[in-house]
C-alpha cells in the first residue's frame, strides 16, 4: 500500500455456507482492472513519449498550485488538470510491486467497504480519499516539483472505513463473527467509543506504526524507482475516517 513519488449491492446471505474467497464486489474487480490495464498499457505498449504525457497531465503535482503557476496557467491541462489530478494520481502506479501491493490491500479492504457501501458510494468514497491524500501531500510538499502516483491515499481510506464496522460482534473480523452478507452491514459504533475496542486500538497503532517507518525510511520499498508519500496514506485515512458516518447507508449503533 505505497504512493510513489518520482524524483526527475447488498447481497442476500448465502443460505449454502460462506461466501467464495473470490467472488469480490464487481465494482472492486472492474476499479482493480482499470489500474492494472492501465499499468500493462504504460509498461508494455505505450511509448514513452505517451507515457511522459500522460504522467504531466493525470499525476499530481504540488507545483501547479504554487500562486505564480496558477496564475500564469501555463501548467498542461489548465484549471481542469489542477482539478482532476486530485483523482486521476490514484489511478496511476510505478512498478510491478506497487500495484501488486496496491491490487492486494484493494481486494482485503475496498471489498469489504464496496459490500457495505454499494458501488456508487464506495466510487465517491474512494476518490474523496484520494483528494484527501493528496491535499496532505499537498500540505507537507507545496511547491516539490516531483509528481506523485498511487492508489495508496484511496486504499487508505477503505481501511479507516473497515475499522470502524468489521471488529464489531456480528462483523467479519469481530469476536463473534460472522461471514455472510449480514457481517458487513453491522452497525458501527460512535468514532470515539470504537476506540474502546481493543482490535480497533491494535490495528490504528499498527497503521500509524508502519506509516511512521515510512516517513523515517523514505527509500524505494517497493522497487519502482520513487519515495512513499506517506503523507498522502494519513491524508486519505483521515479522510476515511471523517466521512464514513456521512457516507455508510447503515443505521448507526447508539
């Protein structure tokens, strides 16, 4: 679950058992499809030339804000790339391994956000994460003229949302659980009561943790050339968190 940043339907219960490992939310495979599609296109067919162009215009850059640029509106794509790249970043990737990466936290987390939420909800949920990862990186990078990729911010959004509904009882990963479609519309709890729940705590230290060695050992992890904007992965888990309650279709527990 890695940003890079380059230097120069509600189902009914199945009434058999539980559900296939792999029979993921269609709006998970299609969305998962698209990147990788995307990735197989810039990697193995695409000129550079295309490819170049395609960075420029869909990655995003914390130059274009700087006031002179904006100004001046010499950056490609005008007003409508300042606006779209807060998405568009998300569906670009580096290397093999960060997609990989990417594709796998994608299928474990967006599945189980894409089954409460719906399809469309879970699209506006994903790309408002995104625009909040890249608002951070924005933040804690104004002006870098290094562009950023990733679906990291996104994908870290869809595990702020699963924390606050899966290690609930009755929940997929709570301490009586369950397994069908039922699991992943549980009530979730009130933010701030949710952090009494000790798997909760676990899995926020752990995140923040591994997000923290990010931000001391920003080097390539995953192989494709580029730093961890992990700055952009708290931005969408912050994000995620914030919007849930005003996003989820269930009813909240009192």
């Amino acid at each position: 679950m890695n940003h890079h940043v380059f230097e120069p339907e509600r189902g009914q219960p199945d009434q058999e058992g539980p559900e296939p490992v792999f029979n993921l939310p269609k709006v998970v495979v299609w969305l998962a499809g698209i990147m990788i599609a995307l990735f197989v296109l810039q990697s193995y067919v695409f000129p550079t030339s295309l490819n170049n162009r395609i960075i420029i215009y869909f990655a995003f850059w914390p130059e274009r804000y700087l006031p002179e640029v904006l100004a001046s509106g010499i950056a490609p794509g005008g007003i409508g790339a300042d606006i779209w790249t807060f998405v568009t970043y998300a569906f670009l990737h580096g290397g093999v391994t960060h997609i990989a990466f990417n594709m796998l936290w994608m299928v474990i987390f967006g599945s189980a956000v894409a089954r409460r939420f719906g399809a469309l909800r879970f699209l506006i949920f994903s790309a408002a994460c995104a625009a909040g990862g890249a608002l951070m990186h924005l933040a804690t990078h104004f002006g870098a003229e290094a562009p950023m990729i990733g679906a990291s911010a996104a994908i870290s959004g869809h595990m702020a949302a699963a924390a606050r509904f899966v290690f609930e009882l009755g929940g997929p990963l709570g301490v009586i659980r369950r397994t069908d479609a039922a699991a992943f519309r549980v009530p979730a709890a009130p933010l701030l009561h949710s952090f009494s729940n000790r798997s909760v705590v676990a899995f926020l230290a752990v995140w923040f943790g591994l997000n923290f060695v990010f931000g001391v050992y920003s080097t390539p992890l995953t192989g494709a050339g580029g730093t961890i904007a992990w700055e952009a992965h708290v931005g969408g888990f912050l994000a995620g968190l914030a919007l849930f309650p005003f996003i989820d279709p269930v009813p909240r527990r009192r």
